[in-house]
C-alpha cells in the first residue's frame, strides 16, 4: 500500500475512453454497461487445488478470472470499449493455495515478480477496485506490492493512515465515458471497505491504520463524488447486509450497505461483497431524496459477474441516471481465456508442484466429515501441534507449569487425510485459513463461559428425542467455523438443556476438575483472539504467545519432521455430546 500518498482529493484518477466515430444520437441519451466481480479470493483458473482438478459444485458453476475474462469480452464487443465500465468489490489477493504460495512462499514482494491477481486483473482490463478486508492478511507490504502491480486504483476511502490523518488509499476515481457530439459522462467510483480488518488484522494494522465507519465514510465522500464532476456514483461496498459478527463496540458495523443506501444521498449503485452471497438485484429507497438505490452482489469467486444497465439523459446539460437495472452472468457458460490462463502458467504450475508435495505418510484414512458433531482425531491433529508449539515456546517462562488448552474449529466437512501419503493439499484443504498462533491466558470460568458460548451451534434437542446432524447443527446459522473446540479438557454437552447452561464435567486432561480460578494458557489462532465471532473473554484475555506463525504452515512441518501421522499419537477421545445424558452415538 502507497502509505506515503497524498491528499485524498489529489488522488482522484480520470480515465477517459476513445471517442468513437459515430454521430451523437438526437434524443441526448445514452447506455452504459457496469459489470461487476466480487470476492475471487486468489482464484485465477478454474482449478480445485485441494482437489487437483477442475473445480466442480453442485450448482455447476464455474469459479476464477479466466472466466471473468470471457465475459467481459463478450459484453464489449457487444456494447463497445466505450460504454462498459468494470468494477471489482475487493477480497483478491487471499484464499487458494496461488494467492497463499505468492504471499508466503515466494512474496511478491521480496521477489518483484507481479502477483498473479494482478496480472489477471490488469490483462481484463478492470477500471477500480476496493480493498476487501482479507487483502490485509499477508501484511502491508504484500498489499503495497499488490497495489503497486495494478493498472487501475485500488480504492478505500475510509481506511486511514494513523500517521496522517487521511485516506492510505485513493478514496474514489473517476472515469469519463466520451459520447460523440457530447458532453463527457463522468461515472464517480467510490471505495468502502468492512471496518473489521481492525478487529481480523489487528497484528498488521494496529498502530498503521485505522478503519473509519462505512456510513460516516460515505456522507464525507459521496458529496465530494458529485463535486467533482460525476454524473453516476457507483460505490464499491465491501460489505454486506444485517448484523456484525463481532461486538460493535470494538469496532464499527461490518455490513452496513443496506444502510448507506437507505441513509446517503447522491447513489445510483452500490455493490456489495464479502458475505458470498448470490444477489444480483435489490432496491433500497433512499429516505433523503426518494429515489430508489441498485444494490448488486457478484457470486463470489467469480461465479458471476453482476451486469447492470445504466439508462442516462441529458437534463439541463447534465447527465442523468433514468434507470438502472441488475442481472447475473454465470461464468460457467463462457469458455475460460486462454490469454489468462497463458499469463499465469508459470505460477500456476509452480503451486501445483507446491500443493502435491508429500510430507508424511498416515497410518490410517482421518476424514473431517463428522466433526462438527464428535471427536474427530483429524482435529485433535491441529490440537496436538497448536499444543506443541505453545508448550515448547513457554518452556522457562513464568507459564511454563500452566496447563496448555488448545482451541481448534471444524473449518472443512470434506477434508480427508489418506491412508499412505499425505501431501501440502491435504493439509491445506483440512485448515483452509492463513491464521496465525497466538496463546492468552485464561481462567477455568471464563473457559466454561467460552464453551457455553461456542456450543449454542447446536439446536435444542428434547430429552427422548434422536440428534439429527442435519437438522441440529448450525442452529441459528452459526457457520460451522464458530464451533470452537478445545482441547486439553474432558466435557460433555447435553444437548437437551437450553443454550447457556450444557457444558457438564469439564475436567483437565488430568481428571482435575477446572476450578473457575484456575489459570491456564490457551493456544487459539490469531482471528478468534482478535475477536472473530464475538466470543467471550478471549479478546482481552492477556498475550503470552505470538511469533507470527502461520498454523497451516506448523502442520506441514509437524508433519514432515514426524514423517507419520498416526492417531496414536495424538488423538484424544475428550468431549462428546448427549441427550439428556445420553451419548448421541
């Protein structure tokens, strides 16, 4: 990131397109064509690298830029270079095994080599994008590099260098469409980003930036938007609808577009991100001037690209938005761009090589599948050696004698170690995450209030009655990476009992009762220590671990130095679940 940049309005970019050599139509109207991507989380190809293969769901969709790429160039040779304008929401530079391998194993930045979203980005030719707040994840001096690589401004308007006082990135752009005979449509693109990378990225943010709330961001912006000569004002919102999943008094609301559209004048279209949901087409009436606001969301990885049709008049010698209508265009019916998939062969082949490399042999198939609702010893893999690593690293410190708990949630319903070799992908697609370790210090209370927290993702299941995977977890909507599971501690939940009040016998390893002034330390990954999921306790408790170490990373290498991974030694049967008492299995 440019953390040296000027002023926010002296950031304003103008791109103007070719002037066309066609007469100016009579009626003064004219059509652009806005298409939109959103949350492609280092998705280039579409390629499964946890698979090694083609992607493939159930809906039958398509995933990744190549495929963007396709549609894109069908939409401008339909409509002409001139009247299309393309957008992306942010969340790029994070979530596949290439994005991780050009940011951990190679940087960009050490290298100089140009990140492969980048290229991608700049060969489709992309006229702005917002930071998501995954683009924080690998640290400011991968995000700079990433900025640095693009041909286009990377925006953020309420994301605020501490040291300043002013936006560390360009807060909107604006591009001038020419109309032949015409006055210049000038479309304003502003750039808002979810405030909770201050809470997610807390270790590569704190003291460097800041996160300003979406909605006061917006009432600053969008009128300096319209000052500036635009004509539509499209805002790129990283953030979604409804309810944070962090306190707000931490930081400010996550997904606040809803509001922004409802509360702020000036809008024409806002596209929204980060909650991966399929939405191409909302309205929201603005209560300030009456107009009604376009919401759309992109399906995230490139599953579609959001179109939306600006219908605009000259009133006054003005341009005006007369109507805006929204639709999806599913990647999977466009081939992928072989110019895309040519540009980034190279670093694609090397993350295959990297993603199927061998580090130990398993004893046995371990598979995730049931475990979000029993002990599973290929979770207790991830405890055993977020354990390891915490003890070791206390050894000769005033906290070496405590005991070490260790915390570990269910990310994947798919993963599988084989029985015989087990490769990088294996253990990437088991912790799919690019968390670090950290370890705080807790006391035996505070740890059953944790647990009683983490254990309202199941439903309340009726004494008599029989537990039913799929219709008793994930109650409320709780996502199964907010299932918190600690190790370290033998407890049952009974599941008839109302949320708040099922954790029974929690007993150290040892079959010591945990005394709730008991202190000891807790191994937990660096997302849930910053408050990730509005647990109890675990934000404040006090720091006595962090070297910046990548768990996914300490897997593959817990595994290499072993050579074997074998249940034996490591997985204990410590918790499980009941009905009234009663064990579910």
């Amino acid at each position: 990131m440019k953390l040296h940049l000027a002023s926010a309005l002296a950031a304003v970019l103008v791109a103007t397109a070719a002037v066309p050599a066609a007469a100016a139509p009579e009626d003064h109207t004219l059509d652009l064509t806005l298409l939109a991507t959103t949350d492609l989380h280092g998705n280039v190809a579409n390629w499964d690298y946890f698979n090694d293969r083609p992607y493939s769901d159930r809906a039958g969709d398509a995933i990744g830029l190549a495929s963007v790429a396709s549609v894109v160039d069908a939409v401008r040779e339909e409509q002409g270079d001139d009247s299309v304008i393309v957008v992306d929401n942010g969340d790029a530079i994070q979530g596949t095994p290439l994005s991780y391998y050009y940011a951990v194993q190679e940087p960009v930045e050490e290298t100089g080599a140009v990140h492969p979203m980048a290229a991608a980005y700049d060969a489709i030719g992309y006229d702005a994008q917002v930071v998501g707040n995954h683009e924080f994840n690998y640290g400011l001096d991968t995000l700079e590099a990433y900025e640095g690589a693009l041909d286009f401004p990377l925006l953020g308007a309420n994301v605020i260098d501490v040291a300043t006082g002013e936006p560390a990135l360009k807060p909107f752009t604006i591009v001038a469409k020419r109309v032949p005979g015409e006055k210049p449509v000038k479309v304003g693109i502003l750039g808002l980003t979810t405030p909770g990378s201050a809470i997610w990225d807390k270790g590569n943010v704190e003291g460097r930036l800041e996160f300003q709330d979406m909605v006061q961001a917006a009432q600053t912006w969008v009128p300096r938007v319209k000052e500036a000569g635009a004509d539509v004002v499209v805002v790129l919102s990283h953030a979604g609808l409804g309810a944070s999943s962090y306190d707000e008094s931490i930081a400010a609301p996550e997904n606040p577009s809803d509001v922004i559209a409802r509360t702020v004048p000036g809008i024409d279209v806002m596209v929204l991100g980060h909650t991966h949901r399929d939405a191409p087409s909302q309205t929201i009436v603005n209560e300030v001037t009456g107009e009604e606001v376009l919401l759309t969301q992109p399906y995230r990885w490139g599953s579609t690209v959001s179109r939306v049709e600006l219908d605009l008049s000259k009133v006054r010698g003005q341009w005006q938005v007369d109507s805006a209508e929204a639709s999806a265009i599913r990647t999977r019916d466009y081939p992928q761009s072989q110019e895309i998939l040519d540009l980034v062969a190279e670093q694609h082949a090397t993350t295959v090589a990297y993603v199927n490399q061998v580090v130990a042999q398993s004893t046995q198939e371990l598979s995730a599948v049931t475990s979000r609702y029993e002990d599973t010893p290929i979770i207790d893999f991830i405890q055993q050696v977020q354990t390891d690593t915490v003890d070791a690293a206390l050894e000769g410190t005033a906290y070496a004698e405590l005991p070490v708990l260790s915390i570990a949630a269910p990310f994947s319903r798919t993963a599988v170690f084989p029985a015989g070799d087990v490769s990088v992908k294996d253990i990437a697609s088991l912790y799919i995450y690019d968390n670090t370790l950290h370890a705080v210090t807790m006391t035996g209370a505070q740890i059953d209030d944790y647990l009683e927290f983490s254990n309202k993702y199941f439903a309340t299941v009726p004494a008599g009655s029989t537990f039913d995977p799929a219709r008793d977890t994930g109650a409320g909507g709780t996502p199964d990476y907010n299932l918190d599971i600690i190790a370290g501690l033998d407890y049952s939940v009974d599941l008839s009992q109302p949320v708040g009040s099922r954790v029974d016998g929690i007993t150290l390893a040892d079959g010591t009762p945990l005394a709730d002034d008991t202190q000891v330390v807790v191994a937990v990954n660096n997302y849930r220590r910053s408050g990730g999921g509005g647990f109890p306790h675990i934000a404040s408790a006090p720091l006595v671990y962090d070297e910046q170490k990548e768990i996914r990373q300490l897997l593959i290498d817990w595994a290499q130095a072993k050579g074997t991974i074998d249940p034996a030694d490591f997985w204990q049967d410590s918790w499980e679940l009941t009905v009234a008492g009663t064990p579910i299995g």
